[in-house]
C-alpha cells in the first residue's frame, strides 16, 4: 500500500470513537479493524469502492455497520455520483515520474520507450477517459501451469531469503532462491542448490513450502544473475560469428545473442563475439538467421549445430516417404 500522507497518519478515530470501542469486544474490533485496512488498502491502489450494500455483502456485514465504517472514513473519503467511495482529490496518490522509471528499468523495457513516451504515459494514466496514442504487442507471459500461491510463496523466500523446499519435474528440491526471472515471457527462477547457481522453470514447480531457515546470498551468485543475458549460469565460453546478408543490419541494430560484441565491421559481413553457458543458449538463434551467420572458431558448438541440421533433413526426408 501507498504511505500515507501526513494527514491520514493521524488517528483515524477521535476520543469519543474510542471510548465506543472500547465497549466492543476484542473480536470486533479485530474485524473493524480488519476491514478498514483492506477498505484503506483499495483506496490508496486506485480503487472506487462499491456501493455499501455490495460491500456489506461482501464482507458479510449490514448496509449500516458499511455505513458507519465509511463515517469513521469520512475526512478521507467521499462519495461519487454513482454512489461509489473514492479517496478525496487532495489524497489520491500521483504516479510519479522516477517510479515509473524504476519499474520500467525493473521490467528491462525503458529503451522501448523513444522521446517523451514516458512522460505522456504517466499523463495519461492520471486522465482517465483519455485514449492512449501507443499500442504495445508482447510478449506476453506464461502464467499457465504456474500456481500463484506457490509464486507468491517463492516471491516472499526472495525477498526475505528463506530456503524454500519444492518439487521440480517431479523431483524434490531444497533451494535458495536468489531472483524470479521473466526471460521472453516464460518465468523461471534462479536458485542455488548443492552450492551450484541453477535455473527452474516455474512452470514445472510445485508444492513450494518456504523454511523458516535463512541463507545468507553469495556475491558472486548476485553478480552472476544480475550480468547475465539469460538463465543460463556457469562458466562462460567465448564464440566468434561472421555475419553476412540480411542478418548484418538485425545484427548492428540491436543485440541477437547474449552478451553480443561487434568485434570488426567489414564490407560484407560483421565479426561478433559472443558469451554463452550452454550451446543451446546460441544454437536457436543461429538456426533462425541460417544462412546468414556460420561459428568461425568453436568446432564443438559449429559440429552441434550442423547435426541439428542433419536430423532435421533427415525427419523431413523420413515424413516425405511415409507420405507417400
């Protein structure tokens, strides 16, 4: 939730409201209190709060205990035409231009965002009713098959640095989990297990049960997840590419492969390095921009490349004769 201002720090109840809790027994107040939190919550998260009969119904209370939670709200809160409770204009929090900033920093998109897009963004998320001039498209991320209690469960052992125990491919795993990673759309998390930095698709987790034991983060770990293109983790291996065609300006505007260096520029093709854990960190990408790109100094990675190649020939030839 949103600080409040100084004005809501104030005690939301004066002497003589208190001396009217005080007659209430102590499972009441826990429950008013309990409902003013999460009215309070809702209304500093942007909300309109529904009419006091739906919210009399939703938190299983009358139209007039609603009634008398919204009065002891009454120097913040007011009521809209609709009959709706809204913070009063003097309190609505303002999106900020640096928080903004830090989420989008936070969310690696910032470079998407040409001129002063940020800064019309922010306007018009503050003028509601105003119609956007920008259309984003993807990616878009996999929730499917990833139980959001178990995210919320591994979010706060991040956060807090809690072991955390899961099952993994049907495998159990003890973890500590350093960073939840959103690599093109797909969340994976990054966590070391048996003193080696690994990463687990959220997807295939289950069954996550946050420890009450603490980790303490290795440096090198944070560095590690932090400098990295993706979710690959472990020793680099330095790969050298030419190149050539169509790929050279896709190449020269912006990055194709993890940690990519333009190490020469010549008339025809580009010299790129290139810094991977694992051939099939590169491998796809390469099969994607054949016959554009070829491996100029790693035989091991150019050999694992050409055999993918060969096998799919090779099942593309196979399906050509079953079908006939």
């Amino acid at each position: 939730m949103l600080p409040l201002t100084s004005a809501v720090r104030e005690p939301l109840y004066t002497h003589k409201k208190k001396s009217f809790l005080s007659s209430m027994t102590s499972e009441n107040t826990t429950k008013l209190a309990r409902r003013l939190t999460e009215l309070i919550h809702r209304l500093y998260a942007g909300e309109q709060l529904q009419q006091a009969a739906t919210l009399a119904q939703e938190f299983n209370v009358s139209e007039r205990t609603i009634f008398r939670d919204l009065e002891r709200l009454e120097e913040w809160v007011h009521s809209t035409p609709e009959g709706r409770y809204q913070l009063r204009p003097h309190l609505q929090p303002r999106l900020q231009l640096k928080q903004l900033e830090a989420v989008m920093a936070l969310l690696d998109i910032q470079e998407q965002l040409p001129g002063n897009t940020l800064r019309r963004l922010t306007q018009w998320a503050e003028t509601p009713g105003d119609e956007p001039s920008y259309l984003f498209r993807g990616p878009f991320s996999e929730m499917e098959g990833i139980n959001r209690q178990d995210f919320d469960t591994l979010e706060e052992a991040v956060r807090k640095r809690h072991i955390c125990h899961l099952r993994h491919r049907s495998k159990a795993r003890t973890l500590a989990p350093y960073k939840l990673i959103n690599q093109q759309g797909i969340w994976y998390l990054a966590a070391a297990e048996n003193g080696k930095l690994k990463a687990f698709a959220l997807s295939q987790c289950s069954h996550v049960l946050k420890t009450e034991e603490f980790f303490e983060p290795r440096n090198d770990f944070t560095q590690e997840i932090e400098s990295s293109d993706g979710i690959w983790f472990g020793l680099k291996t330095s790969v050298t590419l030419h190149v050539s065609g169509l790929a050279m300006e896709y190449f020269k505007r912006r990055q194709q492969v993890p940690q990519q260096a333009i190490l020469r520029e010549h008339s025809n093709y580009l010299e790129v390095s290139t810094q991977v854990s694992h051939a099939e960190q590169l491998l796809p990408t390469l099969r994607y921009w054949i016959p554009h790109v070829r491996i100029v100094n790693n035989p091991d990675f150019a050999n694992a490349l050409n055999n993918s190649l060969l096998q799919y020939l090779q099942a593309q030839t196979d399906s050509a004769a079953t079908s006939a």
